[in-house]
C-alpha cells in the first residue's frame, strides 16, 4: 500500500485519482473529529477541510508529517467556524463547547457512560478536547500533537496530562452517580474507543 507521501506526490504530478485516494484514507478520522464536537451536521466543515488540503497541496514538503498537517488544517476550519458561528474573538484555551453552545442536545442516545464522556469532553477547553481525541482516537505522536495545536512539542505531555485531570474533573461534576463517573474513570481508554466507534459511524453517516 502507498505512504501518505508516495499518494502526496504522486498527486503533486497531476494523478488525481492517487489525491482523491489521500483523502478518501482520512475521511473517516476528519468526519469524526468534527462529529464529536458539533453532532451530525458537519459535512461542510469536512469538504472545507479537504479543499484547503487541496488548494495547500504544495505547501507540504516531504518531511512535513501528513496526519499532522490534515488535522491542523481540520483544527484551523473548527475554530474559523465557532468564531463566525458564535460572533466572538478566537478564545480556545479557556472556552469549551459548552461554554460557547450550553444548549446543545446530546447527538446520539447511548449508554450512560459514553453520554457521560461525550459530555464532559465538550466541557474542557477545546484544545486540550482536541489533543485528547488525537491521542486516544487517532494515535497521533506528541510531535504530531503539537504541529495541530502550533504548540512546543515539548509541552504536549503537559497538555495531555491537565486535559486528563480535567476531563476527571468534568465527569466527576458531570455524573449523577458516583460510580458512574469513577467507573468511566478506571475505564476511560476503553471508553474513548468506544465513543471513536459511534462518532466514526454518526460523522460518516452525516
């Protein structure tokens, strides 16, 4: 099977057909992680996505790692359509979801847990909700982690560590039952990868 890079110049050449391989490869990882964060509705931002990886084709260079740059670009179309949608400066690293939308209706009925988490993801500042998911959802690396957020690489573990502590936090203020929360908590990797599954199939759907 052909790298990302080997489709990427390939595509540079002219072979559209290897391109639009490139992009059907990440439509799934794009499609959910907009899913996630603003239910079903996002077939736009996903095509959004795709057209600046078109138009930007040639700014990648053959050491530039193609997850990385697909999800910045991703990353970037999220905050241009909160900030417009909402009518507010770009404010990422103390606004959550639910800060910006406290109104908004759960996007699928699930279990209590994966409810639980789905909610109290929404709660912690985006960036650190989007460093999460490319975590535990798309296995990006720290170095990869940091090119989405344009952040050091070497402060990626101290992301990820207070985006844990409060996504803790947030189940704990989140759960009616106790258990509930500290059971989502012992279990949270299992549980992120069972919340990627429904979000895989709600953003494809959509």
């Amino acid at each position: 099977m052909a790298s990302d890079i080997e489709l990427l110049q390939a595509w540079r050449d002219g072979d559209d057909a290897r391109g639009q391989e490139l992009c059907m490869r990440y439509f799934e990882p794009v499609a959910r992680f907009f899913a996630n964060k603003l239910g079903d509705q996002t077939s736009d931002l996903v095509q959004d996505t795709f057209l600046a990886l078109v138009q930007g084709r040639d700014r990648l260079h053959d050491d530039t790692r193609f997850r990385s740059y697909l999800f910045g670009i991703a990353y970037n179309v999220l905050k241009k359509h909160l900030t417009r949608r909402y009518q507010m400066p770009e404010d990422f690293e103390t606004r959550s979801l639910c800060d910006l939308a406290p109104g908004a209706e759960t996007m699928l009925r699930e279990a209590e847990h994966l409810r639980l988490l789905k909610s109290a993801l929404r709660r912690i500042p985006l960036n650190l909700q989007v460093a999460l998911e490319l975590r535990y959802w798309e296995s990006l690396s720290s170095m990869e982690i940091a090119q989405v957020l344009g952040i050091a690489p070497s402060t990626v573990r101290t992301h990820l560590a207070r985006a844990r502590t409060m996504l803790e936090e947030a189940l704990r203020a989140e759960a009616e039952a106790p258990d509930v929360a500290e059971s989502t908590i012992s279990n949270l990797d299992a549980w992120a990868q069972q919340l990627r599954g429904v979000v895989a199939h709600a953003g494809v759907a959509s």
